[in-house]
C-alpha cells in the first residue's frame, strides 16, 4: 500500500562559513551527459549521483559553535544545537525577508545556509551522528527543507530562481541527497529509508515535479529534467530492495509534456528512461519485480 501511495502522490504532484560577498555554486544541470558547469557528467548506464564537496567548519572537537551573518533587511535566522558536542551551523543571508532555521541533536554535525535574494526560507533538521546538510538558494520565495536522522548522511540542495520547492528525507546510515532546480515552480522531492543510497535530482526551467522513493540498501536514482515553452515534466521513482539503479533524463520542447513513472522491487534491478519532446508526447511507464532486470526506454520528438 506505501508503494501505491507513493505512486499516486507522484501522480497528483504531476497535474496539480562562506563569506556573504561570495554567491552559491551555480547549479548544475545535465543534458546529453554533458554537466552545464563542468561537475561529474550523469552516464545514465551507470547512473552516477555527484559527490558533495564538503565545507570545513573547525569547532576544536568538542565545541558547538554558530555562526550567523545577515545583510539587508528582515531577515531572521535561528540555529539550535543541544545534547551533543562537536556540531557546526553557519548560516549566511543577503537580501530582504528570508528565513534560515537549523536544529542540531547529536554530535559531529554541520550544516551550511547561503542564502541571498528576497523571501527565501531554509530548514534543517538533523539527529544522530556526523549529519552534513548544505542549501544555497539564489532568487525569490524559494523553499528549502532537509531532515537527516542516524548517522553519516549528505544532503545538499541548490536553488536559483522563484518559487522552487526541494525537500530531502534521509532515515538510515550514509545515505546521499543531491537536488539542483534552476528556474521557476519546480517542485523536488527525496525520500531515503536505508543504508547507503543515493539520489540526484537536476531541474531546469519551470513546473517540473520530481519524487524519489527509496526503501533498502545500495540503491540508486538520477533524475534530470529541462523543460522550455508549454513543456510539463514530471518523474516519479519508488525502488525497495538493494542495488537497484534508475535513470530518468527528460527534455520537452514547445507544447511537449513527458512523464515517466519507475518502481523497481527486488535487487539489481537497472532502469534507463531518455524521453524529449518538440510537438508530440512520451510517456514512460516501467515495472520491474525480482532480480537483475533491465528495462530501457527511448523516445524522441
């Protein structure tokens, strides 16, 4: 019944310490294996999720520390960190109206808030031990929130643009989150209960929706999506078991709408979905159930 809950949450989303003077990477957006600002190409065959660049914040070992630098106006930023030593949060706002929140439980913590731009919110939960969670929000009314508990996961989340919404929901040990969203309404979404998975999300251009669900060990989604003119992608990917890889690349063109939809059961299970659109539309849909399947799907204008 989760699954198919999952499957329809997709479903309605589709049709319904750094120094202020120094802005956020650009994000990263993947087209045809070729990174827009030169970071690790997505080979879909192997489905790679890009490794996060951690920043270093130096607390002695045993200290908690906060750091909070504000420029601009109205700008409200709150770090909480208790029952735990060695925890980091620095939090950086340039602009007017943005909010950053951060709560910290555990030990060996850090997270990272850059935000410039006007109304602007940022939340971070994390719980367990050595949690890394980093947003860097360029532009207007965007909504970052990230949620880590156990141990030893990663989540960075980059957004440039208006009214773009990115969650990440990591439960487990070494799990990896990466979301990237230029442009505007773009909605993302992760979802990770487990040991070591990784999930990447690249949105570019507006109203795309994307949703990642994965339960188990070792599995792996990439999500890339571009839209341009009436264009309308949405992607939903629910995998539960271990070793099961997805890859959904999406381009639609002026009046093109792709949709892609991927569950995947069992173990080593590997999915390729490559869709574009101009004039007409591609829609995708992929079961597999065992193990060692392999599904590949592509469509063109």
């Amino acid at each position: 019944m989760k699954v198919v809950k999952n499957i329809f949450l997709g479903i309605a989303l589709a049709v319904s310490g750094v120094a202020l003077a120094q802005a956020p990477a650009p994000v990263s957006i993947v087209k045809d294996g070729v990174s827009s600002v030169g970071r690790t190409p997505i080979d879909c065959a192997d489905c790679e999720v890009d490794q996060i660049d951690k920043k270093f914040m130096d607390t002695d070992g045993y200290e908690n520390k906060v750091a909070i630098q504000q420029v601009g106006g109205t700008n409200q930023a709150f770090a909480r960190q208790k029952n735990g030593i060695n925890n980091g949060a620095s939090i950086n706002q340039d602009g007017v109206d943005n909010y950053a929140r951060t709560a910290q439980f555990g030990n060996d913590h850090r997270v990272f808030v850059t935000q410039y731009g006007e109304g602007n919110t940022g939340r971070t939960l994390q719980r367990g031990r050595g949690q890394y969670a980093e947003q860097n929000v360029v532009g207007e009314f965007n909504n970052a929130s990230i949620r880590q508990y156990r141990r030893r996961n990663e989540a960075i989340q980059n957004q440039e643009g208006t009214y773009n919404v990115v969650s990440a929901y990591q439960r487990g040990v070494e799990n990896v989150s990466v979301q990237n969203q230029s442009g505007a309404y773009n909605s993302a979404e992760v979802v990770q209960n487990g040991n070591a998975n990784a999930a990447q999300q690249n949105q570019l251009g507006t109203y795309n929706f994307a949703n990642a669900y994965q339960t188990g060990a070792g599995n792996v989604s990439v999500q890339s999506q571009e839209t341009a003119d009436d264009g309308c992608n949405f992607s939903t990917t629910n995998q539960e078991g271990e070793s099961n890889t997805s890859c959904v690349d999406q381009f639609a063109g002026a009046g093109g709408l792709n949709c892609s939809l991927v569950n995947q059961f069992g173990a080593e299970n590997s999915t390729v979905v490559d869709q574009n659109a101009m004039n007409a539309t591609n829609n995708s849909c992929v079961l597999q159930v065992g193990v060692m399947n392999k599904a590949q799907v592509i469509q063109g204008k």
